[in-house]
C-alpha cells in the first residue's frame, strides 16, 4: 500500500482527520477511555503557537483514505543560562500524532515524524521534542528506537476536580491581580532562565485564551506595584496564570458503569445541597467538559508552597462559576519544591509524563547538546499547545 505524507487541507481533510483521532481514543471493551473533542477544529491544538503544521498520511489509489495525522510547531525557548544570561534556542514540538488502528506498523508514523522533522529544519529548528505517556510502548518505541530520540525530562501532570462549593485560600495568604505589562515584566525578570520559557511570553499572556495571572503575597507585606516587589520581595511569594482549554477542545470520560455514575452523581448532590461541609464531589466526567490549565507556576520561600495553594484556590473558584469547566490542571517538573502545595487527585493525574528530545541541527560534539542536560528543579510549561 503507496501512503504519501502531504500537509493537511483544511478544506477536506476535516472529517478524515477526526476519524483517525477518533478510531486511536477508542478504548478495550469494558473500560474507561478519555475522549477529545476538539470542537470541529483539527488543528486547535497547534493554532494558538505559530508557526504551526499538521500533517496528514494519505493513501494512494481510486479510493484514498487520511489513515495518520501528526501536529507540530516551533517556538524560541530558553534550553541554558549562562552566567545568569538566557539562551534562548529554536525548538519544535511535536505533538497530536495518530495513525489509524487498521494500518499501523507499515512504518506511516516514522514517515510522518520524517516529515514534521524536515519543516522544523526549514525553519531552522535545533532541538525537537514530543511528550507521551510513559506506558505507552508503541510511543515510546517508535521515538526512542527508529526515530532517535532520547528520553528528557518527566514532568508531573496534576489535576483536580472542581467542586461545587468554593474553595477558600490558606489564611494569611493575599492574592493579587496583575496586569498585562506587571506579568511580563515579572515573568521576563524572575522566569527569563527557566528551561522552556518562551521568548514570546508577551504573545502568551496577550492571548484572549490567557485569563489572568495572580501574585500570592503575604498579608502582612504591602504590594506597592511590581518595580517595588521585584526591588525588593517578601521572603515568599507565589505566581501563576490560567489558560481557558474549554474553547480549545472538550473531554468526555467514557465507559463508567452504572454504579460509578451514581456514586459521582451522589457525592455532586451532596456538596451542593451541603456547601459548608466541602465535601470533595466528584465532577461529571461522563459528558462533554472544559479545563482550566494553570501555567507560569513559580515562586520563592519557604511560604511558597502555601501560598500557591492559595493561588489554586483562586482558579479553582474561577473555574467552577465559568460553566462546563470540571478540572483544573498544571504540569510542573517532577522535583519542583511548589508540587507540595498544588491540591490534585492521584487517580486523575500522572506522575511522570514522559518527554523525549532529538538534537536536529548544530554542533555535532557532545558539549551543550540541551538534550544530554540535567534537569532542573523548574519547568515553564507554554499552554499553547497542551
């Protein structure tokens, strides 16, 4: 069977390209599977981070068939600092691949990881990298056996449910809203050197997706304008920023039984019929649902850890009068100190989320090659393309 690689039309690969995405999220018999809606947009995923590409596997004949997709696009990020000087390094993702269950292991996956990887070269990209789930062998095999790619970093995805009663913040915590040009500025002076930072971050936070950033202090220090914080600081602070995922794609837990249904259904009817008891309820996962994505997530002292709780509590509370939003989720590198204050469920979240990387271009030698780096204690996480 001839497949040809070939960029995706919007026009009419629509329809094809869901069908793949839809026939690889299909789960085993019996058990639950998490499904995505991306909202009749294929490309959603990558839309928000130009420039971007999808590709789609295409095959030849009278009759053709999209039987794989694959996302990927390229973006300028600190990979070092040096001497307290960022370098930044052009990068791409890759991210969104699938082929179809009926026609895998004819190599279509490494054709279009080929491909991906040859647009990143026109565009000058250094370092390419994909994220996948560690227990995914097929993934995992595919990147690290044929394609070259060595394993990362392992990142920690948390998620937590939102409730139906509010959240309140750790006492002796206040959360402060920053503008646009306060973010920036404190984000470029405090986050320029963490791995993964993008150049671009003014383009992030501008973004109508970005619904705010907020700084935790403690009540007792008196916030005077971001020039006088960064001048001089408390011994903790916090910071984060929310990203609305909910008008990017939808998810939709499928496969729960009767019964789990009803215990999720019970635990929601009590906390909202009892709100000052704040029972941990469980939210509808069975239908279509938004997710609020918390990113930038950083900070100092050993407070900070409280006061990002406070932090979470706020865009929890953001999240549960928006509507359709049931998680709130974060990624944070897996030795961030911060990890000990974000609220999350261990059944919903995953510990190690594997990201492999692939040197493409550059000096051969060994010596600053990001992909042989240790990790550090931070990560930035760019929720254009999560």
């Amino acid at each position: 069977m001839l497949v040809v690689v070939r960029e995706f039309d919007p026009v009419r690969d629509c329809h094809g390209a869901e069908a793949v995405d839809r026939a690889c999220e299909a789960g085993p018999s019996g058990k639950m599977s998490l499904f995505t809606d991306l909202l009749g947009d294929p490309v959603c995923r990558v839309r928000h981070s130009p420039p971007f590409l999808m590709l789609v596997a295409e095959t030849v004949g009278p009759a053709t068939e999209i039987v794989g997709v694959i996302r990927g696009c390229v973006k300028n990020v600190v990979t070092a600092c040096v001497k307290t000087v960022p370098v930044y390094s052009k990068v791409g993702y890759i991210l969104g691949l699938r082929v179809s269950p009926y026609h895998r292991r004819m190599g279509i996956g490494m054709k279009l990881v080929r491909g991906m990887e040859q647009w990143f070269k026109e565009n000058g990209v250094e370092y390419a990298y994909m994220a996948t789930d560690k227990d995914n062998e097929a993934s995992v095999r595919l990147f690290t056996g044929g394609c070259g790619y060595s394993k990362f970093r392992t990142p920690a995805i948390l998620v937590n449910p939102v409730f139906a009663h509010s959240v309140q913040a750790p006492r002796g915590a206040a959360v402060i809203s920053l503008s646009l040009a306060e973010a920036e500025t404190l984000y470029r002076r405090r986050f320029s050197g963490v791995e993964f930072f993008p150049r671009d971050i003014d383009a992030v936070l501008r973004n109508p997706l970005s619904l705010g950033t907020f700084l935790a202090i403690p009540k007792t220090w008196r916030y005077g304008g971001i020039d006088r914080f960064l001048a001089d600081p408390p011994e903790s602070w916090a910071v984060l920023s929310v990203w609305n995922l909910r008008d990017v794609f939808r998810l939709e837990l499928r496969g729960a039984g009767r019964f789990q249904k009803a215990v999720a259904w019970a635990s929601r009817a009590a906390d909202r019929a009892l709100p000052w008891l704040r029972i941990p309820s469980v939210p509808d996962l069975f239908h279509p649902f938004g997710v609020f994505f918390l990113y930038g997530v950083g900070g100092e002292g050993p407070e900070s850890p409280r006061l990002v709780k406070a932090l979470c509590a706020r865009a929890h509370n953001m999240a549960r009068v928006a509507g359709k939003v049931r998680v709130v989720a974060t990624e944070v590198a897996s030795c961030d100190p911060l990890l000990a204050g974000i609220p999350h469920w261990r059944r919903l979240s995953m510990a190690e989320d594997l990201w492999c990387a692939r040197r493409l271009g550059g000096d051969s030698n060994d010596e600053g090659d990001w992909t042989k780096s240790p990790p550090g204690t931070s990560i930035f996480l760019d929720p254009r393309e999560i």
